[in-house]
C-alpha cells in the first residue's frame, strides 16, 4: 500500500510551478496570444489537452465544428520564460 501512495503522491507534485514558472492557465494565454499573432481567429478554435511535457507545456486547439482537415494547432509554452512556438495543423 505504502508505494501506491508513493506513486500518486509524485504524480500529484508533477506540474508543481516553482516561482517564476509559467502554470497552465498562463501557458493557455500565451498560446492563445501566439495564435492571434499567427492570425488564427482563436474564438474559432475549442481548447483540446493541456499537458506538460519535460520543461514545456503543449496546448491543443480544434477547429469548432463543422472542422476541415488540419483545422488544428498546437502551441509549444517554454515552462521557464513562457517562450511559444505554434505548430499548425496539416
């Protein structure tokens, strides 16, 4: 019993923010500003998973329907720094 406690009690402190980190919900406003700036219409866009991997944040965004193929994006959020890269959907 005492792993199983272990084990959840480290997937709890994963996404811990230490100060000076971006959190999900800036990792969310950045990405969003990233699209604008792109010239994606962001109010078209239904926001997917928001996940961290390593030391980055990957936010997903999904066409509203009716969709089209490749009618997605995701915005790569530097966790130190909140640096963005979109990648656009294909």
């Amino acid at each position: 019993m005492k792993p199983l406690v272990l084990v959840l009690a480290l997937v709890g402190c994963a996404a811990e923010v230490r100060p000076g980190q971006v959190d999900a919900d800036r990792a969310v406003a950045l990405a969003r500003q990233a699209a604008a700036g792109r010239g994606y219409a962001v109010a078209d866009y239904d926001l997917g998973d928001v996940t961290l991997e390593n030391d980055r944040w990957l936010v997903f965004f999904d066409h509203k329907p009716p969709g089209y193929p490749g009618g997605h994006f995701f915005v790569y959020v530097a966790r130190d720094g909140g640096a963005a890269e979109l990648v656009p959907g294909k």
